[in-house]
C-alpha cells in the first residue's frame, strides 16, 4: 500500500476548508486524553485536544510505525481515519460532560456517509489533526458530525493539507449497560 507525505497529497477540494474554524476559541488547558474519552491502551489513538467549542473540536494523532494497524510500512491505512473522526467526536462529547460538571459517558458509532480519504494509507510518522463539527444532536443521543483528518506540516504551523473527510453518525444511549444487553437479546 502506498503511504504519501502531506506535500505529495492533492487537495481534496477547497469547500472543507475553512468550515472546521468557523468561531472557534480554541482553550489552551485541557485534560489528558484518557480523562475525556474511554478509549484505552492500543484502541486510544488520539494523543491530546487542541481546540473546542460547544459545536466543534480538534485533536492530534501520530501515526506509529509499530502499532497494531501499521501496513509493511509502517503506515495507518486509510479506513482507520473513521475511528479517528469517532473518538475526536467522543472527545467533544466528554468536554462537553465535564464542562457540565458530569464525566465522560460511553457512546457508540453508527456509521460513516461519504467518508472519502485522498490516499490508501497514512504514512508513519505523519501528525494528524482531527476536526469535527457537529451538524445535529438529538435529546434522544444520536448525533451527526462533519469531520475531516488534515495532515500538519512542520511544528506549530498552521498550514495542513486535506487527508480524509466524512459525515459521522453516532449514538450515546442514557443507559449504556442496558443498550448493550438489549443489542443482544435483540
């Protein structure tokens, strides 16, 4: 499978752009990783959050050259970028529990529309930015997100190049535990 760096990558359209930072305050001081979203040892893909509002986020990931998904070089296949837009929406998520004074609850995903990745593969080492803004939340827990996965080029810069897009759908039930029995007995 052929992994590209961010310079060898086309665009893949301008329209996403500058969607993702509409009113964005990013907040300097969030708490690690693994004190919003759930996700733990190799499944835990994000490395911190850097920007969030009530409607959007944005986090960071590496690509690991020996991690559990890596290709013969060492890069994450493509198909990956849908967990990744999932746990930066878990993470919006738990921001905004905690910001409510509560904790971090399990969700769950229910799929992808368009998702769309301008490569096959995400080459090692690259760093990763997640957005993801929501587009709709309901009372009863399921929730739309437009995301996208940007490569960032260089420390600190702010110039990214459009790696992978999609619609996310995901679902939070009140009760989790019951959620998960009734998928069973269903």
């Amino acid at each position: 499978m052929t992994s590209l760096n961010c310079s060898a990558v086309a665009d893949l359209g301008t329209a996403h752009e500058s969607r993702m930072n509409d009113r964005s305050q990013p907040d300097a001081t969030f708490p690690p990783i693994e004190e919003i979203i759930p996700h733990r040892d190799t499944m835990l893909l994000l490395d911190a959050v850097t920007a969030f509002t009530g409607e959007s986020i944005a986090a960071t990931a590496r690509v690991h050259a020996h991690a559990w998904y890596a290709d013969a070089d060492g890069a994450m296949p493509a198909w990956i970028g849908v967990e990744l837009m999932a746990q930066a929406i878990a993470a919006h998520v738990g921001l905004l529990a905690i910001r409510a004074g509560g904790h971090a609850l399990p969700g769950v995903l229910l799929g992808s529309q368009r998702y769309r990745a301008a490569l096959p593969a995400f080459a090692a080492g690259a760093r990763l930015q997640i957005s993801a803004k929501e587009l709709l939340r309901t009372d009863e827990g399921t929730a739309a997100y437009e995301c996208a996965i940007t490569c960032m080029k260089g420390e600190g810069e702010v110039e990214r190049e459009l790696w992978a897009e999609a619609i996310i759908k995901a679902f939070q039930p009140r009760d989790f535990q019951s959620f998960i029995e009734g998928s069973f007995r269903s």
